[in-house]
C-alpha cells in the first residue's frame, strides 16, 4: 500500500512539474513575443541545447492586379424602379441573383418609394444600403 502511494505522489509531482514547466514556457514566449513585435517566438534545436529564436512572418503578397472585370460604379444614379437587371448589376455588390430579386419584388409589390424599402429584398441588408447610397433614385 505504501509503495502505490508513493507512486501515486510522484506522479502528482511529476504533473505538477510538467504543468509549470507548460505554464512558464508559455509565458515565456508570449512576452517574448511582445518585447519583439511582428516576431513568432519558436525553440529551435534539439533536447541537448534549445534555442529560443525569432521569425518575423513573411509580408503579405500584393492584392491582384486589377483586370477591369470588377463591377464599376455606374456613371449616373440607377433608378431601382425601371431599372432592367442588367443595369442593377452595375451597381455594387448587385450580382445577378439580387438584381432578378429586386425585379421580381418591384413587379410583385410595386415601386420602391426610399432606398431603405431595398432592406425588403432577399440578400440585401444595411451593408448593401450604405454601398448604394447616392448611386440609386427611385
């Protein structure tokens, strides 16, 4: 019985250590990390002789070139209430699907009267609102 005992506190010590260990690498490299900004703290080597290092991550690539098949704004304010869907598409953030859907909403329950009358139709929501402000009349 005391030899399990025995067993059992060295185990105990043994997590108790493991977990400190854990604890203070952690805290370690968190502050470490924050005395080196843009750094990603890492142990390099092997169990004889660890080696704390710094790598600063690589810089973000280059957004894409533009191709010019982006949606432009349109050259005038688009009326949403004889528009066609193909001129809805010009408007930002309008792909085909919303721009059937503000068709199909404006034939079944007639003219839109403010631009926050748009929030009715599927898909669209304040975002798209304050992206369509001053670029639609009705």
């Amino acid at each position: 019985m005391e030899d399990k005992r025995k067993r059992m506190e060295s185990y105990i010590l043994r997590g108790i250590a493991a977990a400190t260990l854990a604890a203070v690498c952690l805290c370690a490299g968190y502050f470490w990390g924050r005395a080196l900004p843009g750094g990603v703290f890492t142990i390099e080597g092997d169990a004889s002789g660890l080696i704390p290092s710094v790598h600063t991550p690589p810089a973000p690539s280059p957004p894409p070139p533009e191709t010019g098949d982006e949606t432009e704004a349109p050259a005038g304010p688009v009326n949403i209430n004889t528009a066609t869907v193909e001129a809805l598409q010009t408007l930002p953030g309008i792909g085909p699907a919303i721009a059937g859907r503000i068709v199909d909403f404006r034939e079944e329950y007639g003219p839109f009267i403010s631009l926050q009358d748009l929030m009715n139709v599927s898909g669209i929501g304040e975002r798209s609102i304050e992206r369509l402000e001053g670029l639609v009349t009705w």
